[in-house]
C-alpha cells in the first residue's frame, strides 16, 4: 500500500518532457518533488505564474510570490507571469497538458465530485470545475477509501459534481485505474496490495487489464 | 486636468454607501486592498456585495468585513482558509455565490472589455449551471455567463502614475487588473505613486483611463497565509 508521497511518486511517472502542468492541492502537489530526470516540465499556477520553483530560502519570501495553495514560492529561469483571465485562458484553451487534482468521489464514467459536502462543508471550486472542464488530461490523485471506510471510488458520485465524465485516470494507494467504457480499469496494483482487496474496496464498477502488473514507483 | 489623485483610503471611498457591490481585487490575501479594506470597516457601512476571488482569512483582508457582518452576500470562488465565513454561510446569515474561478476572472474582463456575456465550459452538469442558458459549440456544451456590474473595483497595485496607469508586480496582479477595468468607479491603491512619464509605457498593465482614483497606500502589512520555506 502507498502513502501520499507513494501516489505522488506514481503519478510523476506520467510526466514527459514539455509538460505544462496544473498541480492541485493537497497530494497533486508533491508531484513536482519527483520529476523524473532529464525531463523539463513547467507547472502552472492558475493564480498567474507559469513556471514555479521551489520554496524560497528564508530570507527570499516573498509575500507577492505565491502559488494557488497560498504558499511561498519562487520563479525559475524562464517563468511568467499574467492575470487571472489569461491563466484561465490558457486553461480553458488547452494548452495545459496535464491536471492532477484530488477528489472526494470519483464516478465510473470519469465524473468528478470535489468542491462540497451539502451542510458540512463549503470551501468552494476554485478554479476546479474550469480545469476539468477544458483540461486534456485529468489524473486524480486520492485516498481509496475515506475516512469512514467507505469507496470514493463509485458507480455515481453522491456528492455535489464539480466535471461531468473527465477524469481519465485515478491514483489511489491501492493502485492505478484507467477510466474506460467498462468502468475502473486496474491496471497496476501497488505493492504487497491483493486484487480481492481492491475490488473489495471499489464500488464502482471494476475490471482487471489481463496485463496487470505491480506498480514500480523507485 | 486631470484630477485622479486622492488623499486616502477614507477619502477615496467617501461615496460608497450601503447596499453597494463592490469588487476587490487580490488572491488569498496576495494583493489585496489592505488600506480600502480597513477604511471600509471604519466606516461601517452595510449590507455590501463583495465580488472577490476569497474572503480573506478570520483577522485580514475581507474577513474583517465578515467580523462585523458588513457583507450581505459575497460572491467568491473559494472560501475555504475562513472559519467564520463558513459558520456565516451553514447557518444562512451570509447569503453566498460560489463560481468557478476562471468564470469570475472573465466575467470581470467582459465588463471591462465591454462584452455583456461570455460562453465557458467550466460548470455545466454541475449546481453552478442551474437556471443558466446553455449553447453547443462544435459538439461541447458551454454555459452563458453575464458580464459583472459593479458600482466600485477597489484594487491595489505595485506602482502607478497621476493619470492612473498601473503596474503590478509577480502574482500579486491575479485579479486586480481585470477588476480595474470592471467597476462603474475603479479606485486604485498603489505601494508607489509617482508622476506621468516615469513608469515606461510598455510596460502598463492597466492603461489610466480605467481608474477613476488612486491614491499612496501606507503600512501594509502583507500578511502570508503559508510560509514555506527551503532549508539551507
């Protein structure tokens, strides 16, 4: 079974060279932390900055620099950047490779639920439901279950939609499932992880690729 | 001749009264009006409509203007660093609009480009596109989205001329541009106030023909949501 940087690791196999890329926050985050080597990818921040760095030193933070999860960051050689409207623009026109988000629930038929839980908790979409909604490609980067033991993974999300049939892919720290016309593919299972466990803990709908394989993640 | 310059915060919102809408540009609390913000809780006015991207945090930016229940409805894409927005909203005090963040950013750059509406594919299937038209384009579907109307945008930028010209500087622009284009009466809060011909025209952000009043902001704090650092 993977922890958080288990599943960012796996997910950072999926990168190539040229990427422009929109990392969520939360898990998505960490994928930046294991860009492959040898490959160049340019993350955006949909609050105006193409290119992030890494987290400055103490002395260079910089109130005026920061990233769509509100951190202190830095720019790198060859960063720009612009106002909201063209970020969203870039978005939106589809020029962002790829987006890995987090997710409370994913249906399977690529629907997505992330933004709302009605009567508990509001924190709103942000620039979500735009970038599910333009983006070419969409990892969603999560927990299996939550925390009260229950699939995120389902036939229909239950909770409010943030993108209809969008996600193309799901990383969990059971394994990795394609999102096809049969459902949740599993085509890699994480290490020392039973497929009876991960169709156990799958409600959707499931089918097992017959060239599954144990994911590698070093 | 013209006369943008004013002498303050307090003097350049002397004319908003209750009941008014009013954008504020900034992301989290990343370029915010700070000085606007706080003459606005001074004077107490009420049941306000705020167009801005969050609601600042319990003690800062827009959330002091929630602290005194000032705000009527907000209308915002994401609120989640605000204990006290959230208890405002589950118990129905605070009437609130959640959009998409992409939708709220062009819908700002409609007003100030003067387009009534736009067409974007963020939200449709969703809550956001109850109620809303809805038109195919090559096979997608595509919400209607209106151009915002707003009595005042009070924004804050790096640096900026008498006539209203502006700079902004590193992600602290997000918002604050479209936003100064956007309002009946844009009012602009500057680190730097300087004079026409010192600040290079190509490198303008927002041409001064957009901003009705600007005035030397003072004391800003700048306060950040998450430090992060890189350890030598």
């Amino acid at each position: 079974m993977l922890d958080k940087f288990g599943i960012a690791k796996r997910i950072a196999k999926e990168l190539q060279d040229g990427y422009y890329v929109n990392l969520g926050i939360g898990i998505p985050t960490l994928v930046a932390n294991y860009v492959p080597h040898g490959i160049e990818v340019i993350l955006q921040s949909e609050n105006g900055l193409l290119g992030i760095g890494p987290f400055p030193f103490e002395e260079d933070v910089d109130a005026d620099l920061i990233n769509a999860g509100k951190q202190t960051v830095t720019t790198t050689k060859g960063s720009s950047f612009f106002d909201s409207a063209m970020s969203f623009g870039m978005i939106r026109s589809g020029r962002v490779d790829l987006t890995v988000l987090g997710a409370m629930e994913v249906a399977d038929n690529g629907d997505i639920a992330n933004w709302k839980i009605p009567g508990k908790m509001v924190k709103g979409m942000g620039g979500a439901m735009d970038l599910v909604a333009s983006a070419k490609n969409i990892i969603v980067a999560m927990q299996h279950v939550n925390k009260a033991g229950e699939s995120k993974l389902l036939n229909k999300c239950s909770l409010p939609i943030t993108g209809l049939g969008c996600v193309k892919k799901v990383v969990t720290e059971l394994g990795v499932f394609d999102i096809t016309a049969e459902g949740f593919k599993c085509i890699e299972y994480a290490p020392g992880v039973g497929l009876d466990y991960i169709k156990e803990k799958t409600l959707g709908r499931l089918v097992i690729a017959d060239d599954v394989r144990e994911m590698s993640i070093d | 001749m013209l006369k943008k310059v004013v002498k303050n915060a307090e003097e350049a919102i002397i004319d908003i009264t209750d009941g008014a809408t009013i954008m504020l540009g900034g992301f989290g609390l990343c370029g915010i009006p700070e000085n606007s913000i706080t003459a606005l809780v001074n004077k107490g006015i009420k049941n306000l409509t705020c167009i801005s991207n969050n609601a600042g945090v319990d003690d800062f930016g827009i959330g002091l203007m929630l602290k005194t229940r000032q705000v009527k409805k907000m209308i915002a894409s994401y609120v989640g660093e605000n204990a006290e927005f959230e208890r405002q909203l589950l118990s129905g005090e605070l009437e609130v609009e959640l959009i998409p963040q992409g939708t709220l950013a062009t819908r700002c750059m409609a007003a100030g480009y003067g387009i009534p509406a736009i067409y974007t594919p963020a939200g449709v299937g969703t809550e956001v596109a109850e109620g809303k038209e809805t038109r195919e384009f090559d096979g997608k579907t595509y919400l209607m989205e209106h151009a915002f109307k707003s009595d005042f945008a009070i924004v804050k930028a790096w640096k900026g001329d008498t006539h209203g010209n502006l700079i902004f500087r590193a992600t602290s622009r997000n918002f604050n541009p479209l936003m100064a284009m956007a309002g009946k009466i844009t009012i602009v809060e500057v680190e730097e106030l300087v004079q026409p011909g010192e600040l290079d025209p190509d490198m303008i952000h927002t041409p001064g023909i957009y901003v009705n009043r600007i005035f030397k902001g003072v004391n800003y704090e700048k306060r950040i949501e998450q430090v992060t650092v890189t350890k030598r």
